[in-house]
C-alpha cells in the first residue's frame, strides 16, 4: 500500500514538474509572439503571395518535366500511382455495377444460426454466393452443398475447387 503511494506521488510530481515546464514554453512563446514585427503591410503580403501563386503554376510543370527526363523510373511510378489510385470506387468496373442485384447480409449474435440460414436460402437460390470468414468453414460449407448434388466452386487464397 506504501509503495503504490509511493508511486502515485512520484507519478503526480512527475505531472506537475511537466505542467510547470510546459508553462515556461508557453510564457516564452507569447513573449515571443509579442516582439515579432511583420515586414510586409497586408497589401504587400496578398501581392506576394498571388505572385508566387502564378509563378507556381508555371514553375511546377516545368519541374515536373525536368525531374521525368532526369529520372527514367518517374514515368513508372506516376503510372503504377494511377493504376493503384483507391480514391474513387465508385467509378470502378463501370459495366458491372449495371447488373442488377440483390445482397442479403446476415448479422447476428454467435451461435444464432447465420450461417445454416444462409445456407437454406442459399440452397434454394438458382444462383449464389457464400463469403465465409474462414477457410475451414468455406471447405465445411463447399463439402456440404457438394454432397447434396449442388454445384458449387470453392475459391480460398489457397486453392480453388470446382
């Protein structure tokens, strides 16, 4: 009991000296802020800034193009960059996405019988699919409709039945 005491004490003047060092930071930091003079008027600073707005378009082309003729792989990453874009989804297999379907996801709580009423509805379905969580219950569930007459295709990471 004393040494968790101990340690709670240690733990508090631990805090306490970080509290103390993190207020001198602050103080030091406003009197900082105080003395800095700004060297531009707010006109001047917009018209800078526009200015290296413009010149930023044209310079950053022309870098781009530079870098790409000095470095013969630059080309191969901005490809292998646009063919691994994940940004937009949606725009992916564009033909696919005009097949009508009809999903059905179960949820529930374990040992609630998700996956035999999957199964059922599965087996009556003309044509389905069935994503199991594990290689073991996807080979169970491909053995089982398989012995039933059912023609099924089992497709893991690992193999791949018809």
């Amino acid at each position: 009991s004393q040494i968790s005491l101990h340690k709670q004490k240690n733990k508090v003047l631990s805090i306490q000296k970080k509290i103390a060092s993190t207020e001198r930071r602050l103080a030091k930091v406003h009197e900082l802020r105080e003395k800095l003079e700004f060297p531009l008027s707010e006109e001047e600073f917009h018209s800078a800034t526009s200015l290296i707005m413009n010149l930023s378009q044209f310079l950053t082309p022309a870098l781009a193009n530079f870098i790409a003729s000095r470095h013969s792989d630059f080309e191969k990453y901005r490809l292998l960059e646009q063919h691994t874009d994940l940004t937009k989804p949606h725009e992916w297999y564009p033909y696919a996405r005009l097949d009508k379907r009809k999903i059905i996801f179960h949820a529930g709580p374990t040992n609630s019988g998700k996956t035999y009423h999957a199964l059922q509805r599965l087996k009556q379905a003309k044509k389905g699919m069935y994503l199991a969580p594990l290689r073991l219950l996807a080979a169970e569930v491909y053995e089982n409709l398989t012995s039933e007459g059912i023609y099924t295709n089992l497709v893991t990471g690992q193999e791949a039945r018809e």
